[in-house]
C-alpha cells in the first residue's frame, strides 16, 4: 500500500513539472516558437543575454493598404449626374463615352429606345465648353414635350377613369387628386368600383373624408359597372364638377380581369356621355416592367395619362421616358410624398433636373 502511495505522488509530480517545462501543447506550437514562459524559452533567453544578444521578439507589421473598390483608372461616383460628368471628364467625348451615357440612361430605366434617341440628340448638339448634365437635362425636357394638364369639362361633370396594378397608389393618388380639385374651387365625387378588394371601399372613404369629397360605394362584390353607372346619377344630383372612379387594382397579366375594365368604361361612357381622362398609376419604382403595363392598359382602356407615384425616394423614375417613347401617353401627375398635398401637375423640366442631378 506504502509503495502504491509513493508510485502515484511520484507520477503526479512528474507530471505538474513536465506541464511547466513545455507549457499547454496549443501554446507551445503557436507560429513554431515555444511560449514566453515555457521553460525552453525560459534557457534561450538565458543563453542569448550571456552571448550578448537581445532576447528574441516579435517584430509588429503594418496592416496592408487597403484594396480599391475600384480598379485603378476608374472612380466610384454617387447620382446620375456625378456618372454623368465623370463620363465626359475623360477628355473629349468619344464612342465609349456615348456608349457610357446611353448605360447610364438605361440603368435609369429610361428604356433602351429612349435612351438611344436621347443620347443621339445629346452628341449631335454637344460642345465641349457645355455642361453635360445640363444638356441632357434640355433634352429629357424636349423628349417629354411640354406639360399636360387634366382635360376637364367645364359647365358639366367631367369623369375621370384611374387605372392601376395594386400597391402602385391608385387610392392615394385618388384622394390627392380629390383635395387638389377641391383647392381650385371644384365639388368633387369618389365612386368605388373596386368592389373585388377587401377594405378598398373603408379606404377610398378615408381619403375623401380628407379630401372633402363625397363617395358612392356598394358592397363588396358588387357589379363595379353597376356602382359606376350609379356614381355618375348620384354626381349629378348633387351638382358635382368631377367624378372620379377607383377601379379594382388588375393584374395586367389576366385577360378576362381587363375585360372587366373595359366593361366599367363602356358603363361610364353610356351613363355620362364620355370619360374625360383616363389615368394610368405607374410605381416609378416600378423599372422596366412599367412599360408592359402601360401597353396593356391601354390597349384595354385607352389611357390618356400617367400620374408617377412614389417619387419621394430614390425613386428614379426614367420609365415615364419609355413609356412617352413607346406610346406616346404623357404623364400629367406626380406623387412626391404620403400627404393630402403630396400631388401636382407634371412639369418636364422640373422633372429632367431631378433625374439627372439625383
């Protein structure tokens, strides 16, 4: 039993020393060098202080420079005009600097056509003392042709049809469009011929609320030619200036949805002899895909104008060029924010500075 006692207390010694000698094994094999403290570094500095030399350390190095996020040449610019001048600062215009505008502009979602009919207007009238922003800002201008406005009726009630996929505005632009009416003196009427959505007709009745304007409104799933036809009777018995008809918010993809469309205006124009206007809501965030909608909604319905939602962002906006390019259908609206007052008419100069000093 004695000689058990003494074998274990001799192992554990043995032990306890080898551990202070060479260390925790993790340490000891760091970067190939023994750890400060083990006793094998413990004997090199000792022998290095007697032959002379400094004890051995670590030396510090710089962080390496930082990586570019460009390659070199090229520079990292902000905003549509910033890409702009960075284009023609170069030197003289060249084929890959009218290459680069024509980039810039689709990126924008001007469209490709657009694009390609703008940058062309822009090389042929270009000097080199001019400044390119405010060229293209001259051009996108001249593209857009001049401002226009709502055709309305005077002396009769004039009916405006608003179209639109949802979740592009179309209520909010409605009830924008109901207050600005009403600020120039008109006693405006709201039909809800979207009867398909839930809470559409809670929320069309908000607006006017706000807007102080009166609605017509049935159930939910009413026939919507049945609650326009009922909107233009009751418009005129309350001797109102507009109506302005919300429709359901149509998947331009589904045939027999814009049928129903067609039919609602059939309805109106039976009823009120004609519809004055009939305005597409475009998401300006919408890109490219603003381009098939337009072209469907007015092979359905004809559309006369685009009123652009959603320019309170970083919205850009460029498809109103394609869409004016690919169907002439000028936009006579713009939505800049979520308020009652956040609507007016559409101004192309205003908007071509916009796009291109963004």
């Amino acid at each position: 039993m004695t000689v058990t006692i003494v074998v274990v207390a001799a192992l554990v010694v043995l032990g306890v020393g080898l551990f202070f000698l060479i260390g925790p094994p993790r340490r000891a094999r760091r970067k190939g060098r023994p750890p400060p403290d083990s006793g094998r570094a413990i004997a090199e500095r000792d022998a290095a202080a007697r032959l002379g030399f400094e004890p051995s350390r670590q030396i510090p190095t710089e962080p390496p420079p930082a990586i570019p996020a460009e390659a070199p040449g090229r520079v990292r610019v902000e905003g549509l005009g910033n890409r702009i001048r960075a284009l023609f600062a170069r030197g003289a215009p060249t084929t890959d600097t009218w290459q680069g505008l024509e980039e810039v502009l689709v990126r924008a979602d001007v469209g490709p056509r657009a694009a390609e009919r703008i940058v062309r207007r822009v090389q042929e009238g270009f000097e080199s003392a001019a400044d390119p922003v405010d060229v293209l800002a001259d051009q996108i201008a001249e593209a857009l042709g001049d401002g226009t406005p709502l055709h309305l009726r005077r002396g009769d009630l004039t009916v405006l049809m608003v179209v639109g996929v949802n979740g592009a505005g179309k209520t909010t632009t409605i009830g924008k469009l109901a207050a600005m009416l009403g600020r120039e003196g008109m006693k405006v009427s709201l039909a809800n011929s979207d009867t398909f959505r839930a809470a559409a007709s809670e929320q069309l009745t908000v607006w006017a609320g706000r807007a102080g304007a009166h609605v017509v409104s049935q159930a939910r799933g009413a026939d919507p030619g049945a609650v326009a036809y009922d909107a233009v009777q009751a418009a005129r018995a309350r001797g109102c200036d507009v109506l302005i008809v919300d429709t359901a918010g149509r998947l331009h993809t589904r045939q027999p949805l814009m049928d129903e469309l067609a039919k609602v205006k059939r309805v109106l124009q039976k009823a009120a002899g004609d519809v004055e206007e009939v305005l597409l809501v475009l998401d300006a965030t919408t890109g490219q895909n603003g381009i098939q909608q337009a072209r469907v909604f007015t092979d359905a319905v004809q559309v006369t104008g685009i009123a652009l939602t959603k320019m309170d962002g970083t919205a850009k906006g460029g498809i109103v060029l394609a869409v004016r390019e690919e169907l002439g259908v000028p936009v006579k609206l713009i939505g800049t924010g979520e308020t009652l007052d956040d609507l007016e008419p559409f101004d192309p100069r205003t908007f071509a500075d916009r796009l291109v000093r963004s």
